[in-house]
C-alpha cells in the first residue's frame, strides 16, 4: 500500500504549519515553495483539507493558511483520510460481501490484523509529535 502523492503533499503542508506555530498563517505560495509542492496542487489539497476541518484559510493582507486544531488534535490519519479517504488494504476488509471466499479465506484476518494497526498508528500520531517549532527571527 502506498499513500497517494496528494497525500504526501498534504502531510508535508500539515507539518510546515505546524513548525511556524500555533496561530501562525502561512501563505499557500510560502508553503508551497518551502515543501516542494506544485502550487495549483496545495490549492486543491488546502481545500480539501479546509473542507475536513483541519485548516483554516482566509484572504487578505493578513490572510494565509492556518491549522483549525491544534496540533495535538489532527493526526496522520485525519490527513490521509481526508484526502485518500478511509484507508483500505483490501476489498474485504470492509466489504464482506465483496469476496466469495468470505470467513473460510486465509487471508482474511491478515488483512483485518494488517488494516487495524496502521489505522491505529496513524490515528495515534499526532502533529505535535512529529515536529519541533522553526526559531522565530
């Protein structure tokens, strides 16, 4: 399984705002430039992103992009579903009916087990832990 870029470019963005600190707004051009991100993607991403509920943008002199949460709240899993939606490493995992093998299947629980920890290490990581604030000056 691999995120999509979408994905990766969304939890880059996330990170940046989080290093600048809490309350702090970013313009999408500053991020996009810093993270390496194609600017008409990040528009798309900041929207989606907005739209979920973990980033607020306003326009303006003093507009930007901002984190709605702090940190601490917004975790990797709430980025890559929001832009990926729910993570899924198989059909059957969540779609019982989509495999005719159904309970008698090998795999079945390897796939469930597999599925269970990375939704749970991601929806345990949080922005937070993952940066340390750039130095103001």
């Amino acid at each position: 399984m691999q995120i999509t870029r979408q994905a990766d470019y969304a939890v880059r963005a996330m990170v940046y705002l989080t290093q600048l600190g809490p309350e702090s707004r970013a313009a999408t051009s500053q991020i996009a430039q810093e993270k390496c991100i194609p600017p008409s993607f990040l528009a798309k991403i900041v929207s989606q992103l907005s739209v979920a509920g973990l980033l607020q943008t306003s326009r303006g002199a003093r507009g930007g992009v901002a984190l709605a949460k702090s940190p601490e709240a917004i975790s990797l899993l709430d980025v890559v579903e929001a832009i990926d939606g729910p993570i899924q490493l198989n059909e059957c995992v969540s779609e019982v009916s989509s495999c005719h093998f159904d309970e008698s299947c090998p795999l079945k629980t390897v796939w469930c087990n597999a599925q269970k920890e990375l939704v749970n290490n991601l929806s345990q990581t949080n922005f937070a832990q993952l940066v340390q604030p750039i130095p103001v000056g």
